[in-house]
C-alpha cells in the first residue's frame, strides 16, 4: 500500500478506541436509543427493505447499521483493522450481526475483497474523500460496485471548507490539488473529544466538486442530484453554531459557505 494511506490507517487504528469512547458517538446511547437512518437519507433512498448496501470507508460501522435497522443488508469496509473488529463487537451487541458483514480492505481494493459482489446501494457517509489520493479511482470502484440501475448516495464534507484551516480562519490548503500533493497534518488531533493521538502523521486530499463529478460520469455513472450545503453535521470551525436541529451553520454575522455536499448518482440498467 501506498505509505500514505499506511501512514493513515495507522492513524485510524489508534483513533477508533478513543472514538467509541466518546461522547461525540456515544455508543452506548446509540445502542439504547437504536436509531435507523437519517431522515435525509432515507427520504432520498426510499426503502431499502432487502436490499444489499455497501458502506465504503465505514469506521466502526454506526453509519452502516442505521440502514441495517432499516431492513437493508449490509456491508461495511474499512482499511482499519481496529474499526472493523469494532463494527463488528457493534453490530453483535446491537442484535443487527445477522444482517451485516465488515470487510477489512483498502476502498481502491473493495471489488477484489468484495469478490466481485454488486451492490444495489453504495454509500458513503462525511469524512470519506479526503482519505483518497485519487478519486478518478475511487470512481471507478463505485461503478465497477454497483448493480444495474443501482445507486451511489454520498454526503461528505465539501471541498471549499477543507481549504481553510482548523480555525476556518485562512486558506491553508488548494481547492485544486495535485496528486502528488497531500496536506500533512502532525498535530495528534481526532474530531471527537477524548485524548490526543501519539500517531500524528496523517496525508488527505481535497477533490474538487467538479473532480468528483467528472470521476464519475468518466466511469459511466449519471449523476442525479448535487446539492451542496451551508450547514455540516459537526462543529468543524470553532465560530459555527448549532441550530435548533442539530445541525452546525454559519451565525447570522458571517457570510454563507458551503460546508458540506450530497451528491446522488445511479449505474444504467
Ligand atoms: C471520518 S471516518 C468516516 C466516518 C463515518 N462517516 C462514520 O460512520 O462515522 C473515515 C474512515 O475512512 C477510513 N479510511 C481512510 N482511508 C481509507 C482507505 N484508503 N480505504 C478504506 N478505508 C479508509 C478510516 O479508517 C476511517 O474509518
């Protein structure tokens, strides 16, 4: 593997335990309060009742299980391997460990370790793209994933945030990227609260919207929907406010920019 991406999952490893820790994903009041997908999602995937799903980059599999609580069959993939041993201890403990699999691998690797498997849902869920060095591959693995007629719901941090810094105070990073370019990151930090990494070092990407899109009309998916939004589902930047629905927004005083995206795409029957 690229030792980058080796560099991240070693990042990765050491962040899952402080994760399932926190209260950012309390686990334990996600267990007792069992809740299936975000209204936004299921409102856009209708019912996905025995329907086969992947969840590519699916940490320790909360996300995935949502939809499994929604009658779906899911599959989760991680390169972590910490996250994976989590999604499953997580989906035993929630009774859902019938309706779903966690698959350790790199996304660049999922058809292989999928073992060609089609999915009538890929999806994937904020935080995922800036992982990958190149997303005209990534596109390529969502099309070569999905069935006929199937679908790629995606909602992830947009790209013209993640040129700002921590502080969302000053442009640190291109929105137009190369490759060979990474922003490195040393400062030990995880989104969560909860203790501070000792594996520092991490490499991510920002891909242009327009990159995205072009990655996956290139690999022969149409493109249904792009909506970005001026709202995220994390305190990304310390001056954002949370709304009355939990969501994290601009205050009033500061001008709108778009903090997050939902792109929906679907393969040809
Ligand atoms: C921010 S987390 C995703 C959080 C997720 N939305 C959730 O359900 O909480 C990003 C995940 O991407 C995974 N990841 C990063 N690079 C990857 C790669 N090349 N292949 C597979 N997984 C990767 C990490 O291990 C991590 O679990």
């Amino acid at each position: 593997m690229d030792p980058r991406l080796e560099a991240n999952r070693s990042n990765w490893n050491e962040r899952v335990g402080i994760h399932t820790r926190s209260r950012f994903y309390d686990v334990d009041g996600w267990l007792r309060n069992a809740p299936g997908p975000d209204p936004r999602e299921s409102e856009a995937l209708g019912n996905l009742d025995g329907k086969t799903l992947v969840h590519l980059q699916c940490h320790f599999g909360m996300d995935t299980l949502r939809w499994a609580r929604a009658g779906a069959v899911v599959t989760g993939l991680d390169f972590s391997p910490a996250a994976v041993d989590e999604a499953v201890n997580l989906s035993r403990r929630a009774g859902l460990a019938e309706h779903s699999t966690f698959v350790c691998a790199n996304v660049y690797d999922a058809p292989r370790a999928l073992s060609g498997k089609r999915f009538d849902v890929v999806y994937v869920s904020l935080g995922a793209l800036c992982w990958l060095p190149n997303i005209d591959a990534w596109g390529a693995v969502v099309s070569e994933l999905l069935k006929p007629g199937g679908r790629l719901y995606l909602h992830d941090v947009h790209p013209f945030s993640s040129c700002l810094d921590d502080d969302g105070e000053r442009i640190v990073y291109g929105y137009f990227e190369e490759f060979d370019n990474p922003y490195v990151d040393d400062t030990g930090d995880t989104y969560t609260d909860g203790e501070k990494l000792s594996t520092t070092r991490i490499f991510v990407w920002n891909h242009s919207i327009g990159e995205i899109v072009a990655a996956l009309i290139e690999h022969g998916l149409v493109v249904d929907s792009l909506t970005e939004h001026d709202w995220t589902v994390f305190q990304q930047f310390p001056w954002l406010v949370e709304s009355s629905t939990g969501q994290f927004v601009a205050p009033d005083d500061h001008p709108r920019i778009p903090l997050s995206f939902t792109l929906l795409a679907r393969s040809p029957s």
